[in-house]
C-alpha cells in the first residue's frame, strides 16, 4: 500500500510494506528541505527541505529494513488536514521536526516530567522563575545579588556572614550549587541521578572574569612570569580544585573547566595564544590523565573573545594527546554560536581532527558574553543564532557537512555536547536521534535550576525510549532512542558560587518569555499534585 505526504503544498510519495504486527516501515524520496511534524491522530507527516536523497524511516518495533513497493497510489489531503500537520498546542512537546525521525506509538508521556522532581525543587524553581521572568523584580534582584558577590563588607559577605549564608545556602545555593564540601556534592550527584539523569556537569566555581581595563592591559603586552607567588595564590589552587572536581565527578559524568581560573597568567598568555607555561601547562595534562583515568570527561569552557583564540588552541593541543578512542572524546572544546566566526572555527579544528586521527569533542552553546565581548563579532538577530546553533548541531550529530559548516571529504569522528534551554533547538536534535541518523554520540545539557521542563521531558522521554526498544536493545534504532540528559552545576564555597550565579543571571536576562515557560510550567505542575492530593487528577 502506498500514500502520499503532502507538505507546504508539495506532494512526496511515500511507499510502505508491512512488518509484523501494526509496525511498518517508510521509504520516502524527497528534494531538498528542513524538518517535518506528525499529527498524533492521523499519523501524517508534512515534509520540507534537506539534501536530495532517498531516507529511509524504521519504525521502532523493528530494526529491519524494507524494500519499496512498486505500485503506489496518491492520497490528496484536504486544507484542514495539512494545517492539522503543522500546528501542535502543546508548546514544550519535544517532538522533534526531521525528515525521517521515528514516531513511536505513543509519544505522550506516560506521566507528567516535572513529576519527578521533589516538592522544595518545584516551588524553589517556581520562586526564581517568577523573579527572572518579571521585568520588575529582576533588576532590584541583579543590583543585590552584585552586591552580595562582590562586597567585601563582612555583612554582605555571604562567607563571613553565618545568617546570610544560611538564608542564601537554603534557597539560591540549594537551588543551582551542588554543595561545599565532598558529602555535601556526591549527595546532589546521587540525588539528580535518582530522578533519572544520565549524570552532571560539574564545575569549581572560583573563576576571574576580565574587566574592560583587564583586557587592554593583556592586549597591551604587561607581560606575566611563572613565578612561585603565581603558582602558590593562583595556578596551584586552581589545579587543586580543578582535580578535586574530577574526583567528585563519577565515570560517565562531565568536568567543566575555566582556564581563567588559574588566574593572572593564564590570562596573559591565552591573550596572546602563547603556550601554557611550564608548571600551568603540567596541572592542565594532570587534569586531562586524572579525567581520562576515570572515566570523566573534560568540558573547556568558553570565555571572553579576547582570551577564545588561545583557549582554542591549548583545546585542540589536549584534544590530539587525549583523544584517540573514535567512539569517546575526553576533551571537548566549547563553540559559541553566536559568533559568526562559529562554524568556520567548528570546520577548521574538523579537518584537524581528521588529519591528526582524533576525534573532536563539541560543546555546543549559543554564548554568554555578548554584554562584554565586542558586537560586531555577533550575529546580527537571535533569528541567524538559532539557524547557526542547529545547522552546527546537524552537522556534528549527522557527521555531514552542510550549508552552515562547509567543508569537503571525510567527516571525522565527533562527539557532541548539547548545551540549550531552546526547546526548538532540543526537538530538532531529538529528531536525528529518533530517526536513527545520529552518528555522533549526544549529551544533552541544562544548567541545574533551569529549563527542567526541558529536562524532565529528556528523562522521561529516554526512558519511555528504552523501554520500547528492549525488544531490539542490539539495533541502532535502540541506540538511537538513548537521549542522555545532564545537568550543569558547580560546588564551591557559598560567596564563590554567588560570583557564578549572578554571571548567570546576567546572561539569562534578556531571555524572559523562556523563563515565563518555565515558570507557567512550575505552576502548572504545583497545580496537578494540588489536585492530584484531593483526587482532582491523576
């Protein structure tokens, strides 16, 4: 039996053979496009554009791949029918558009994400969203919280004050920092993984951030010397800390790492892409081994433009010495798409890669100085941001070169680390994956306190993935299915993870209609277990 897709006035012919039972596979030749929806009641799917070629869609009930059938015959849709296919009224499905993505029988979840979560989660959650989301609140909030970071008055300090600390501890600490000490840590990692997370993203919180007369001093060459006051105050804390965090980490898990940590002279000479110097160059390598011993993977942060290119290159220089299992990156560098320069970077350490046989660990972000770096490094609306973060995603996860990272020959081997509170840009990623065309491995990746909404629905649309492919766990359609889901969080003394939080809220401010989501989502879950307790829902 054969139907047709009709799709933005377009009509591909689609030719499907039975499988056992209801399960069917498609073979769909199509021209070039973007993604498609799938109407839950009708199980239509509406095409739109990629590279000419013939996909072929396996249902997730088999692995096996069919043949078509020569006969077909065309099925003309009605009006109605093709609006039906592009509309959804559930605004955090992750349902994911792609040509050939997998639809499972039953794509609802089987209980609501945000279930999850415990109760002083959701309503803590439910208090930042509200701050973050009003245009009211958040900049009295932002002006204390640059108060409470950077005050060296003892009662502002949240290190030297026992009752701020306290207060501060129980809510904004509890709520995004993973802890103080080893106990305090292992148990949040221990918690989160409960819930059903695939593992974290830990960070040391103590980092530097430049300032504008910083950054003209470093460019105006005061030079640095690796001498013993530097590495006992700076480079040695740093490494400490930096190796304590990969202890604390479990194999599997991720360690994100500031090279601005290690202070003074680490800026100097990633402002000028000179080597790390000798003793900062053997903390860096101690770090990588210790990680690569453990199973632990290594996330070198994004920071200020002035410092990316250095930064880059001690990435690229770990990546080649660590780096060589095709199937696993130690070492992942951190690209902002934001940058116009993003994919013709991202290309370049590509044809690194493939010409000095390791594979490229990518940390896909969308950026976080834009309110420091200069402007005309970026792009011009979040519109052309958005097309660069997911034709970057598409790329790396499909291993194709495309319109947005252009390059020629073999593509290397890759992994990739998602990082987004974009819903959009999670159904997209989501749809390679169900489709079975994701060659690099995936991590998505949310900060701990934000976007669980996202979250959630990552865990439990994994699991709801697992369990349906269990019939075929050898297949690639079951490999597929696995949407590994981390959270992001850092540990570090309460007024050192003050210093953190505010460059986060700092970052996330302008991004008010998210934070409503996540907020309309808190409340809306409050609402379910309110009615859920008197028998009011399920």
């Amino acid at each position: 039996m054969a139907n047709a897709v009709v799709g933005r006035g377009l009509r591909f012919p689609i030719h499907r053979t039975a499988l056992a039972g209801s399960a069917s596979a498609v073979q769909v030749s199509l021209q070039p496009w973007t993604p498609y929806a799938v109407n839950r009641s009708t199980r239509c799917y509406s095409l739109k554009t990629i590279d000419s070629q013939t996909i072929t869609a396996v249902s997730p009930a088999t692995a096996t791949t069919t043949t078509a059938v020569t006969t077909t015959t065309t099925t003309t849709m009605t009006p109605s029918a093709r609006r039906g296919i592009h509309s959804s009224e559930r605004r955090t499905s992750t349902l994911a558009e792609f040509p050939d993505a997998i639809v499972p029988p039953n794509m609802e979840p089987s209980r609501a994400p945000l279930s999850v979560l415990p109760l002083a989660m959701i309503i803590r959650s439910l208090g930042t969203t509200t701050v973050s989301s009003s245009p009211i609140l958040l900049g009295p909030s932002l002006r204390i919280m640059a108060a409470l970071a950077n005050s060296h008055n003892p009662l502002l300090s949240p290190d030297r004050n026992p009752i701020l600390r306290y207060f501060l501890k129980k809510t904004f600490y509890a709520q995004f920092c993973a802890g103080e000490n080893a106990a305090e840590v292992r148990h949040t990692i221990d918690s989160l993984k409960n819930i059903g997370f695939t593992g974290v993203i830990l960070g040391y919180a103590k980092e530097v951030s430049l300032s504008e007369s910083q950054a003209r001093d470093l460019a105006g060459g005061k030079a640095g010397e690796e001498t013993v006051e530097c590495i006992r105050n700076e480079i040695g804390p740093w490494a400490q800390g930096t190796l304590e965090t990969v202890r604390l980490a479990q194999p599997g898990d991720f360690v994100a790492l500031k090279f601005t940590g290690a202070g003074s002279l680490a800026l100097y000479q990633l402002s000028r892409r000179l080597p790390a110097s000798e003793y900062l160059a053997k903390s860096i390598d101690s770090i990588c081994q210790l990680a690569s011993e453990r199973g632990v993977r290594l996330l070198f942060d994004a920071e200020q433009d002035a410092l990316q290119d250095g930064i880059d290159d001690w990435t690229i220089e770990y990546a080649r010495k660590y780096n060589k299992d095709p199937s696993n990156a130690v070492i992942f560098g951190t690209y902002q798409a934001y940058k116009k320069c993003a994919p013709e970077v991202l290309a370049n350490h590509l044809n690194e890669a493939r010409e000095g046989g390791f594979t490229l660990g990518v940390k896909l972000v969308r950026g976080a100085y834009i309110n420091s770096d200069p402007r005309h490094r970026f792009h011009d609306t979040k519109e052309e941001t958005d097309a660069c973060y997911d034709g970057i995603a598409a790329s790396v996860l499909t291993r194709q070169w495309n319109t947005t990272v252009e390059g020629k020959g073999e593509y290397p081997s890759a992994s990739l680390v998602l990082a987004t509170h974009n819903s959009e840009s999670v159904r997209r990623a989501r749809a390679i994956c169900d489709a079975g065309a994701a060659k690099s491995p995936i991590a998505f990746a949310q900060l701990q306190g934000m976007a669980d909404e996202i979250s959630c629905e990552l865990v439990e649309a994994g699991t709801q993935r697992q369990r349906s492919a269990g019939s075929v766990s050898a297949s690639a359609t079951a490999t597929a299915s696995a949407l590994p889901a981390y959270k992001y969080l850092v540990w570090g003394t309460t007024g050192d993870c003050m210093k953190y939080l505010l460059r986060r809220a700092q970052e996330n401010k302008d991004a008010v209609q998210r934070t409503r989501d996540g907020r309309d989502a808190m409340w809306g879950e409050l609402v379910r277990r309110f009615k859920a307790a008197f028998g009011m829902a399920a």
